[in-house]
C-alpha cells in the first residue's frame, strides 16, 4: 500500500443553531486580534445580516473573486499581510473556503471556516481545488495542516438554495461508489481505510434515507433532524472519507469525469455536485454495474440529479467534444485509473455513450 496520512478532521468543529454567535469567543481563545473575512458575493447578501458582531477583535471584510485560482490565493496572501491580519475567516461556499485554506497555508495562519452552503465537504477537509481563469479544474493541494475551526449553524444553510444542497448531496454520494471501487480492491485494509469505508457507507445510507425529509425542512423552512443530519453527511461524514482514508477514500471515478467536463464551456454552468452525480453513473457503466443505476434513478428523479447530459443541457456535445473529456478524464495520474488499470480514454468514451443511449430509452418509454 502507499503511505495513507490521516487528515480526519478540523481543530475544532461545531454544528447547531446561533454557532455563529460563538466566533468572537473562539478568536479571543486563540489570542487572534484581527482577521480577515473572506466573503462570497451572493451569499453575503444573507449571511451578513447573520455574522456576529466582533467587539473585541478587528474584522478586514473583502469578496473573493469567483473562483479559486493561483491569482485569487496570491491576491487574498498580499491582503492579509498588507492588513496585519492573523488569520481568515471564510463565509460561503466550497470555492470561499478552498481559497482561505489555500491563502492560510501559505501564510501559515488559522483557517477558519463559516460555511453558509452544505454543497461539498469544502468546509472541513484541509485542501484546495484549483481552477484556471476559464473555470477548468487543474488540480487538488492537500496541505498537512487543518483547518482551525469550522462552525456550522444549521439555520443559516436552511435559507440557502435548495439546488445547492441537491448537489451537495450528488457529491457526497458519490463518496460511497468511488471509495468501494477502491477499497473493495485491497487484499488487505487497515484500521484507517475501515473508518473511511464506514463513513462512506454513511454517505450512501443518510443520504437516501434522509435527502426527501430534509429537502422537504428547506421548503417548508422548518428545521428537521433529518435536515440537520444530512448538512452534516454533506460536510462532516463525507470530510471522514477522504480524511481517513486519503488516496483510498477520495476520489476515484465521479470526479475524474466530473473534472474532464469542465475542459467543455457548456459544463461551467452546471453545478459540481450534480456533474459528479453524472459522474457515478459513468463510473457504474465503467464497472458494468447496470443493476446499481437502476437502483439509483428514481432517487435521481425524485431529488432533480442529472442522470445524463442531456438532463445538464450538453446533449448536443458533439463526438469530438466527447472524446476530448474521455481522453482528460483517463490522462495519467487521473483518480480514474484507481478503478483499475485498464481504463482507458475508449473506455471512458464508450460509458459515456452508453449512458446516453440508456437515458434516452428511457426517456422513449416513459413518454409512451
């Protein structure tokens, strides 16, 4: 086996109602005297009227740029020593945190992380993906250090949009079949890849048990167990997959197609979680697991998850685009390849087809 590091959690974690509140006290245990606070846009049109007021610690507030490139880390390290500030505070999504991570392990300063979406695990695990300037992913920073706090209010990601949330469930799904492709490999396990293997499979259990109750919570705007337990599969369990079981429990099939799809303009509109939803039922083609999609559909129709392109608008991609994300999502060093060693750019193509082809029968029979 390769060396497995654990990165299981962050310093200190808290999920319930008015956590928020508590942050000022949490700088002050940390000697912290003055923070920047790195903000989305829309987000902050919520989340602003929510963050505390901070009394006794100094606050730099800035908006992050859109997207988490080199640039955008280079910018938010020169803001932060050009300030005096100690550390950063990240308020919103998956691409405010992966941005404050990345500018804190430069600068060696506590990430601490408020996240007003419960779309990815961004919140919680220590690394960073990285875009270019035209939105296309170029790679995954894991940093040996973890983020310092994460405070979750349950309330403030029950007003937050409930496409996001669904995608946030399509990527933590996902952690179940691209960790059991993995590890159901192994001749042997260890105590660190059974932890991510069980949360993996926590991932899969919550979610389908629970995805329609708490979806149902943010409709009706009424808070829920079922709510609250999926926020945190979303942020928290599906962080202990990758956590425990690094290599082994992070990212196999999904997300390789779901990273070659952004070399397609048309895609970067598309949420991430629902281009990794599209993305396992690839990966199940890949394995030949026909049965497993079947199980999978209604879940997909019941929450609005794309089971194909052409439920993400990309239908009309044509052969030569298809092929261009068949050949990225099979480059050497691409996670797919943990799948097994005989993926190929053929073989990812030939899935991809496949699916399509499925889906469309599918759609043939149900308008008849």
């Amino acid at each position: 086996m390769a060396e497995l590091i654990v990165r299981g959690a962050p310093q200190e974690y808290v999920c319930e109602v008015g956590s928020w509140k508590t942050l000022e006290e949490h700088l002050k245990r940390r000697s912290l005297k003055r923070v920047l606070v790195l903000h989305g846009e829309k987000s902050w049109q919520v989340a602003e009227a929510k963050f505390p007021e901070l009394n006794e610690v100094e606050a730099v507030f800035d908006t992050y740029h859109f997207e988490c490139t080199d640039a955008e880390v280079a910018r938010v390290v020169a803001l932060v020593q050009a300030e005096n500030c100690e550390a950063i505070v990240g308020v919103g999504g998956g691409k405010v945190a992966d941005v404050v991570k990345a500018a804190c392990h430069v600068l060696g300063a506590p990430a601490i992380i408020l996240p007003t979406l419960a779309a990815t695990c961004a919140a919680y695990t220590p690394l960073s993906v990285m875009y270019n300037e035209a939105g296309q992913m170029l790679r995954y920073d894991v940093f040996p250090r973890s983020n310092a706090l994460v405070l979750i209010d349950p309330e403030v990601i029950l007003d937050s949009p409930l496409e996001l949330m669904v995608a946030g469930i399509g990527d933590t799904l996902a952690k179940w079949y691209e960790a059991d492709v993995i590890i159901r490999q192994l001749e042997k396990s260890s105590a660190e890849i059974d932890v991510a293997y069980f949360a993996a499979k926590m991932c899969r259990d919550n979610l389908l048990s629970l995805s329609s109750a708490a979806l149902t919570a943010m409709r009706t705007g009424q808070l829920n167990e079922a709510f609250v337990k999926t926020v945190e599969t979303n942020i928290m369990i599906g962080g202990m997959v990758g956590g425990f079981g690094d290599d082994y429990g992070r990212t196999s099939g999904a997300h390789s197609i779901h990273d070659a799809l952004t070399t397609q303009e048309a895609s970067h509109r598309v949420l991430h979680g629902n281009k990794v939803a599209y993305g396992i039922l690839v990966q199940l083609v890949i394995e030949g697991n026909w049965a497993e999609i079947e199980q999978l559909l209604p879940f997909y129709r019941e929450l609005g998850l794309p089971a194909s392109l052409f439920d993400m608008d990309m239908g009309d991609l044509p052969d030569e685009a298809l092929h261009v994300v068949a050949h990225r999502a099979s480059e050497p060093g691409e996670t797919i390849h943990m799948m097994g060693d005989d993926i190929t750019s053929e073989v990812v193509y030939q899935a991809m087809v496949q699916l399509e082809d499925y889906m469309a029968q599918k759609r043939v029979e149900q308008a008849q």
